[in-house]
C-alpha cells in the first residue's frame, strides 16, 4: 500500500512540475517574441526621457516642441521631485497612423511625500513621423 501511494504521489508532483514547466515556458515564449512597434518605442523613449528630466528629449518626440517643452519645463521646475518615474502602462494601436497609451506616474518628494497618477495620451504619423500629440 505505501508504494502504491508514493506512485501515486509522485505522478501527481510529475504532473504539477510539468504544467507549471509548461506554463512557464508558453508565458515566457510571449513576453520575449512581443514586438515593439515604432509607435510604442517612441512612447517608452518620451517615458524615459521625462524619467530622466530630459525636457528637450521628451518635447522633440511630440507634435509641439515649443509648447511642450514650455510645459514640461514648468512641471518640473515647480514640482521638484527627488525623482520621477514614468512607465506606459497600456499601447493600443488603433490604426496604422495612430494609437492611443496611459502612462502612469509616481514622483517622489522625499520625507515620504509621494504622488502618483495616470495620464493618457495619443501618437500620430506625421510626415516627420511618429510623435506624441500635443
């Protein structure tokens, strides 16, 4: 009786070890063959640049450089985080000229004085290419 149950046992830990194998490997299998448009690496380059307090970086990547560095400026200039960190939570294509993103926002003031947000946008295919509309 005691190794009949420990077959019994061990075919079923043989089993568990096997779908999770599997699992594993099929979510794995995903995250790495995913693709990244053009349209959502211009959305992660504007997230790192404003990580980075890169005001010209970010501004240069949307439809109105002059109006959103003015913006982007006074944000940061009024704010003045210890840090930002911005990170696109959704990408949606919505066509081949356009796609629509929520970025979402945690910036911190030190002494356990923190903010955070959510923040959603648009980017187009213009004749110079793809940016952020502004």
């Amino acid at each position: 009786m005691g190794l009949r149950t420990s077959r019994r046992v061990g075919s079923k830990c043989a089993t568990a070890l096997t779908a999770v194998a599997s699992m594993t490997f099929a979510l794995t299998s995903c995250a790495l063959g995913e693709e990244v448009g053009p349209a959502q690496a211009l959305v992660e380059h504007f997230a790192e640049a404003l990580d980075s307090n890169d005001v010209e970086g970010a501004s240069s990547l949307t439809s109105y450089p002059n109006a959103a560095s003015a913006t982007i400026s006074q944000i940061f200039d009024g704010l003045q985080a210890k840090s930002v960190d911005y990170k696109v939570s959704q990408f949606i294509d919505l066509d081949d000229a356009s796609g629509f993103f929520t970025l979402d926002a945690a910036w911190d003031f030190g002494e356990n004085r923190s903010w955070s947000y959510s923040s959603q946008g648009s980017v187009r295919k213009l004749a110079t290419g793809w940016r952020i509309s502004w």
